[in-house]
C-alpha cells in the first residue's frame, strides 16, 4: 500500500531545516559525489557563484552532519576543492 503512495523525487533536498542556498549545493554535490561512487573528485567551485572559501566552508559544514561526516570529507588546496571518500 505505502508503495503506490511514493514517487521518486528528484528536486533539490537536504537534511536541514532552514537550508540556505550555499548549504542546499553542498549537500546535492555531496550526494551526486557519494552516488557516483568516486574515491576523490575536484569541485569546479569557479562555476558554482560562490567564492572559494565561501562554497569551503558550505562543503566543510555539510561534511560534518550525519548521515556525511564518516562518508566523506573536504579539503582546499591552493584554489582546488576536493572532496575525498572516508567511509
């Protein structure tokens, strides 16, 4: 029964309450990471419209919430954002 009363949902989602814009692409990119299964990827942060350590900071407090913080992790270096698998 709670089967026929589901469909997919594909739109923008994220695990806190009052998400700001920053905070809802950190967490699609986290997820888009995770589900693509790769061990390390480079964050193009350049077409994001957010700054380095602004889209840094996004991605770093994402990575610290469950269900993330023993999946995956960021770090910058010089002007690259990476993202690394943990878990």
């Amino acid at each position: 029964m709670c089967d026929e009363l589901l469909d997919p949902y594909n739109g923008a989602t994220s695990i806190a309450r009052n998400s700001t814009e920053r905070s809802v692409l950190a967490e699609n990119l986290i997820v888009a990471f995770l589900r693509n299964r790769a061990v390390s990827a480079v964050v193009r942060w350049e077409r994001s419209g957010y700054e380095l350590e602004d889209l840094y900071k996004g991605l770093w407090n994402t990575c610290q919430k469950e269900p993330y913080k023993r999946l995956v992790a960021v770090s910058m270096r010089k002007s690259q954002l990476i993202l690394k698998r943990i878990g």
